[in-house]
C-alpha cells in the first residue's frame, strides 16, 4: 500500500479511528499499532513478514543479553563485544544476502569463471531491509555503549522497528529519540492535528504534482538519449535534483504526519538542503536520519578525524562509498558514494588552507550543480547510461521535440521554495493564516492531489 493510493487512505483512517475512539488503555493501543504495522508490512509480502518478526525477535533479546554482560563484573566487557558483534554479523549478512548477494556474485563473475548464479540468489529483497535493519544495529550499539538501556517490552521494540510510517523509507530514528515516546500516551491536541495537516497537505504536493511529473519528464529524456536534444537533457539534468528532492521530502513529510497523528513524532530528515554552500552543509541538510547514522556508527567507530588529516579523508571516502552501496546493488551507486566521499575529503583539504573566500551565493550555485552531477550516477541504470547523458549534456544535439514549460514551472517552484526558506519559517507563516484560507488551501490540494493520483507511482527510496 502506497501512502498516496486509496488502499492505504482507508486502511490509515479504519487504523485511526480504533486507535482513538475504540481502545482506551495505551499498552492495548501499542499492541494494536504494532498489529496494524505487520499487517501493512504483510500487504506487500506476507513470507517476508516472518523474516521482520523474526530478526525483531532475535535483535530484542541479543539486547538484553548485552545489557546484562554489561553488568556482570567478571569478564564482563568481553562477553558484551562478543554479543554486540555478533547481533551486527546477523543483521549486516542478513542485509548483504538479500541485497547484495547476486550483486557480489555476478561482479566476481566478471572476473573469474564462475557457474550462473544459483537460484536463492534471485530472491526478492524485502521491501524496507536497509531501514529496519539500522534501526537494529543503532539498538544494540547504544545498548553496547551505555547510552540507554534496552526495553523490557517486547511490543514496544517491535514497533520502534515497524512502525508502518516509517518501516519502508524511514526516517531512521535512534531509540533514545522514539523508546521514550511509547512510555507514556502522548497527547494529540488540536495543534498537532493542524501540524499533522500541513505535513500530509504538503508531503501529497510534493509527491504526487511535483515529484511524479517532473519524473515523467527524467524518464522520457533518460529512456531517448540517442534521440533527445541538449536542451532536454539539461532540464533533465536540474529535473532530478527536485524530483528526488521532492519526492523523498515528501515521503518524509507525509511520514511525520501521519505519525504525529497517534502522537508520535519521528526525526526531521530534511532542511531545504539545496541552499548548502558546501558538501559538509549538504549532508547536515539531506536525509538527516542517515548522514548522522552514518557519522555516529561507521565515521566515528573508524577513528573520524581523531587520527590525523590523512585518516581523516580515508575515513570520509569509505563512509561515504559504504553510505552509496547502502542504497542500491549497483556500480551507479557505489560511484556516486565515492564521488562524495571524494567530494568531501576536498572540502576538508580546502578548508584548512586560506584562500580567498568566494561569495556565498557562488558557493551555493557550485554545490548544488555539484550535488546535480552526483544525482546523474544515483539515476542512471548504468554506468553506461550515465556516460550518455553527461555525453549529451556537454555535446548534445541542440534540437528538441518541444520547450518542456511544465517542468521548468515546477523547477521554478522548488527553486522559490529554498529562496523563501532563507527569510521566513514557512510552517509559522501558514499557522497565522486565517482557518477559512487554510480550509481553502486544503481543498485545492485534494482536488490537485485526485486529479494527479491516476499517474502517481512509488516513492524512490522504497528500492533502497
């Protein structure tokens, strides 16, 4: 079920409604919101709910097993690492097998003489493993640290793990943020319902008019590179950068909507990430949830910059290239990776010698253009693929089928977006509107949202 698809309107509502109107103790309403959770995860595929229930089973107990290694005094340092290491062999081979098992196989295979790859290999990854499998590891690595203890309620780990609004595409939220939030009913008052709106009318926007019809556009240049001209190709080039942008924000928005609905709030995950001015900016502004998973569970643990300047970039670059495979079994990914690994390393160089300082406006046009070019790996099916277009957009043919004004309109409206966020807090603005304007907003959001719905598809990172 798809956030922006009928289906899951009426399975979030009849969710909604037993939630507030029909249970009334708060242990039976976690109970039934993990029920709720396996179910929507069951819709796309039930075999593979069996895998989540397990390793959720297995990740809640080897958590309190290294809790209580913590606080045995003989050999207790030891026996807790070993735990540790062993919960992350579990998750990361469980991740790497489903993942990346035919992706390491058939690379080899490039190399050596290998017989076709067997048939377990082709199973179907399961829809949502790279975000449920960090929310596992960040569990039992805070446990390993002392940072808070591990739960003693099994339903409550569960649904830190499924919880359905943020099981496929996360945001990837910390136990410290969410645990505290399931021991006691948080309160729904009429200020976050009016929050929990502009987030679901925003996040629809975003999605299902902007996302889906600048993406109609990029798969139209990228499925015609022999035959689409410069100009399409550059509109194609700046078409991604806000479709991905929209499309994964929106996602995000309409995640925290429907959780503050319940009365539960999950991470931010974005902060209008293209007026950054550097890649270190960039990455404090995009998908948020995963750039400090990955800076407090892989950059830090590698020495960070504690080491030395040439540690430091060593660690910035496999952060980085670890951070792209995470997305996708494929060479476009693992490049785009290391592109800002590299990118970011530079940046550390640069920054440490003092050179005349450019103009801040500079510095945003050349990250974003930057950030731009690294999207083309992140698109393309194919290093080959990404080769023709960057082919296309330095030496294109200079024709083209027509002038695409629709999408440049849409480019237009998340370029003014970031502007405007530069001067005002655009949700404390909308807070001030008087109700009958926001009323009429929201009705000629609906109708946008249903008369673009027929051609809206799914959301880009429900691959990762």
């Amino acid at each position: 079920m798809l956030f922006n698809t009928v289906p899951f309107l009426v399975f979030y509502l009849l969710v909604l409604v037993v939630f507030h109107l029909v249970l009334r103790s708060w242990s039976a309403r976690k109970s039934f919101l993990l029920a709720a959770s396996w179910l929507f995860y069951a819709s796309w595929n039930p075999v593979l709910l069996l895998l989540l229930v397990a390793t959720t089973w297995a990740n809640f107990h080897l958590a309190r097993w290294i809790q209580r290694a913590r606080g045995d005094a003989s050999d207790a340092a030891r026996r807790a690492w070993l735990l540790m290491v062993g919960g992350l062999t579990v998750n990361l081979g469980l991740l790497a097998f489903f993942k990346y098992g035919a992706f390491f196989y058939l690379s080899i295979a490039d190399l050596l003489p290998l017989p076709p790859p067997p048939r377990f290999l082709a199973i179907v990854a399961p829809l949502g493993i790279s975000f449920y499998t960090f929310h596992a590891i960040s569990y039992l690595v805070d446990t390993y640290r002392g940072l808070r203890p591990p739960t003693d309620r099994f339903t409550d780990f569960a649904l830190y793990i499924a919880f359905f609004p943020q099981l496929i595409a996360g945001p990837i939220s910390r136990w410290g943020f969410f645990g505290p939030q399931l021991s006691k009913p948080p309160p729904v008052g009429p200020a976050a319902v009016e929050s929990a709106a502009m987030l679901l009318a925003v996040g629809l926007l975003k999605k299902v008019v902007c996302a889906d019809a600048l993406g109609t556009f990029v798969d139209q240049v990228y499925g015609n590179l022999d035959r689409a001209g410069w100009v399409e190709i550059l509109v194609a080039f700046y078409a991604y950068a806000y479709q991905i942008y929209f499309d994964f924000s929106g996602y995000t928005d309409i995640a925290m909507g429907l959780a503050a609905l319940f009365g539960l709030r999950l991470p931010e995950n974005f902060r209008h990430p293209y007026v950054a001015e550097n890649p270190s900016e960039f990455w404090r502004r995009w998908h948020i949830s995963l750039s400090t998973w990955l800076r407090d569970y892989l950059y830090v643990p590698l020495g960070g910059n504690r080491k030395g300047a040439l540690r430091t970039y060593v660690n910035l670059f496999v952060t980085m290239l670890l951070g792209g495979l995470w997305h996708g079994a494929a060479w476009t990914f693992v490049g785009w990776g290391a592109f800002h690994g590299a990118w970011l390393a530079a940046h550390h160089l640069l920054a440490k010698r003092r050179a005349p300082r450019t103009p801040l406006w500079v510095r945003r046009v050349v990250t974003f253009h930057l950030v731009a070019l690294g999207w083309v790996l992140f698109r393309a099916g194919s290093l080959a693929t990404a080769l023709a277009f960057l082919n296309g957009l330095v030496a294109g043919r200079p024709l083209w089928d027509g002038f695409p004004l629709g999408t440049v309109a849409l480019l237009a409206v998340g370029v003014a977006t970031h502007a405007l966020s530069l001067r005002w807090q655009l949700p404390a603005l909308w807070f001030r509107v008087p109700p009958v304007l926001q009323g009429a907003v929201y009705g000629a959001v609906a109708i946008l949202v249903g008369l673009f719905s027929a051609r809206s598809g799914g959301f880009i990172y429900f691959q990762f």
